[in-house]
C-alpha cells in the first residue's frame, strides 16, 4: 500500500501543521515504510495465537491492580489555582483551530 503526496498533506492538516518540501518527502517515505511494514505483518498466520483480553504476568490475578481506596479529590479550586488563566472553575486556554 502506497499513501500519496496528497494524504500526506491532508494528515498533516488535520494535525495543524506545515510541511516543508523536504519534511514532507521524509513523512512521506517513513508513513510508506509504516505501511509496507504492516502489510508484512499481516502475512503472518495468527490463527493459532488465542486473543488476549488481559494482559498480566504470571502472578496473582490482582498483582497489576491497587486496592479501589476512597480518598479526598482535589476542588475544581484547588486543581485551577495555578492557571494562568480560569474562569468558572476551569482552564482557559487560547483557541488554537480555526476552521
């Protein structure tokens, strides 16, 4: 599978940004290099290979996990008090799409 010039620009947009000839050429050849990649992985036979729904190591069921304790949350107050900018009890931040 080959990705275009075009999809390349057009991934780049969505991401907001601003490709130069050279930049492009480069994303252009690792996003190719990506998906030749994948396709080689999908020639592989898995059919054997069960799904995983969790992933733990050999240990006991609940040693990734940490017992589910109650605790005091920080206030919407607290969380903004070092924001450069708040209103309503959250963040502000400038708008940064403008389509």
């Amino acid at each position: 599978m080959k990705i275009s010039e075009k999809e390349v620009r057009y991934i780049a947009g969505l991401a907001n940004l601003e490709l130069t000839s050279e930049e492009l050429q480069r994303h252009l050849h690792d996003m190719n290099d990506i998906l030749t990649h994948m396709d080689k992985l999908n020639e592989l036979d898995t059919s054997s290979v069960a799904p995983m729904a969790q992933v733990l190591y050999d240990a006991e069921p609940t040693a990734t996990l940490r017992e589910d304790v109650e605790r005091i949350t920080l206030t919407n107050a607290d969380a903004v008090v070092n924001a450069p900018l708040t209103a309503g009890g959250y963040f502000k931040v400038p708008r940064v799409i403008e389509r």
